[in-house]
C-alpha cells in the first residue's frame, strides 16, 4: 500500500464553504494525509488584494443562497450564525493555539453551521461545545497573535488568495469545488506540466 501524500488544508470558521468541505474530506482521505491549518480570512485577503462575497452588496445573498443550495444538495445539515461575517480572530487564536485536531476544526465549524452561532457572541459556549472549560479566555499572547499572521503569510506564500485551500506537491486547489480536481490530479501527478496548463499559466495579461 503506497504512502499517503502530505496536504495542507487553510481553514477559517468563517467560510460556509470550507465547512461543506470539511464535511467531505472524507473523499480524499485515502490518498491524502491532511493537515488542518487556521487562518484569518479577513487577513489573507487584504494580503491578496481580495475581497469576500459577502463585502459585495449584490453577492452577499446570491452567495448564502448558494450555500444553502449547495448544503442542501450534499445532504449537510446547514444553518447560518446569527449575524455573517463575525469576528473570527478569537476562535482561529484559540485553534492555532491547541493544535486543534480534525475533531476539534469539525467542532468548531458546526457549532457555526450546524447549530447557528456565532463564536464571538457565544465564547463561553463554543468553548464549553470544543470540551474547554467555559471560562476558557480569548488569546491574547502575542506568541499566539504572530503565529496566526504568520500561517496567514505562509497560506499566500503557498498560493492560497482564500479558503477554504488544500495544498498538495505546491499546488493550490481552492474552494469547495475542487474536490474532485484534486482527485484527478493525484490520478495525473504531472497535470500541470501538460501543454494546455503550462500555457494558461504564461497567458499575457491583457488589462495591463
């Protein structure tokens, strides 16, 4: 049995879309040994000059009805916090700073989206919901505030612009969508290095 490849996966609570796709890394478990990484959203997207869907007035709903949509086909129980977007520095402070494990990113994505909360307005909840103690403080540490900004850095220096974003041999696939992309790269190793990918990939700009 071949050993399975090392993958990153750039998470923040935030995203619908990186909860949907938490709820599928089963697809890619047999091939992928993967580990989860938190972010700041808010951060890799100023570092990317990027915006959210939810900064943009007119893709705000269009996007959430995508989500439900989306939930609702997969069959994943969806439902969306009291108020979107929310503060998500504490809690990405607070996963970075346990080495959260798969079961404790699950936790705390469906303390989110499944049970429709907001870990900022709930901290004693979401705490005492990931198994701490319900008087757990918000970190503060500045050893704990640098980590962050820098896996944030090291998400965009590996190619990320926002999540959620698995990296696999140096390549970026982001979004939820792209699940089965990464399944058929790891069937053709050498994708990228095909004619038509290593042409994309050197297409002049034309708005510059």
């Amino acid at each position: 049995m071949s050993a399975k490849l090392p993958a990153t996966f750039y998470y923040d609570i935030i995203s619908p879309f990186a909860y949907l796709y938490v709820k599928q890394r089963y697809r890619l478990e047999d091939k992928l040994d993967i580990t989860p990484v938190p972010v700041l959203l808010g951060g890799l997207l100023r570092a990317t000059e990027n915006i959210g869907p939810a900064e943009v007035t007119e893709k705000r709903p269009h996007t959430y009805h995508f989500c439900i949509w989306q939930a609702e086909r997969l069959g994943i129980p969806f439902r969306f916090p009291e108020r979107h977007p929310f503060l998500s520095v504490a809690p990405q402070r607070l996963l970075l700073k346990l080495n959260a494990d798969w079961q404790m990113v699950e936790r705390a994505f469906d303390f989110v989206w499944l049970k429709g909360k907001d870990p900022t307005l709930s901290w004693s909840e979401f705490c005492a919901y990931l198994g701490l103690g319900a008087n757990t403080p918000k970190p503060e540490s500045p050893e704990v505030k640098a980590a962050l900004v820098s896996n944030t850095n090291k998400a965009k220096a590996d190619g990320a612009f926002g999540v959620p974003a698995l990296i696999v041999n140096q390549h970026c696939f982001w979004g939820l969508d792209t699940i089965d992309w990464t399944l058929d790269y790891l069937e053709r190793p050498g994708m990228f290095e095909e004619a038509p990918y290593a042409f994309a990939s050197t297409i002049p700009n034309g708005l510059r």
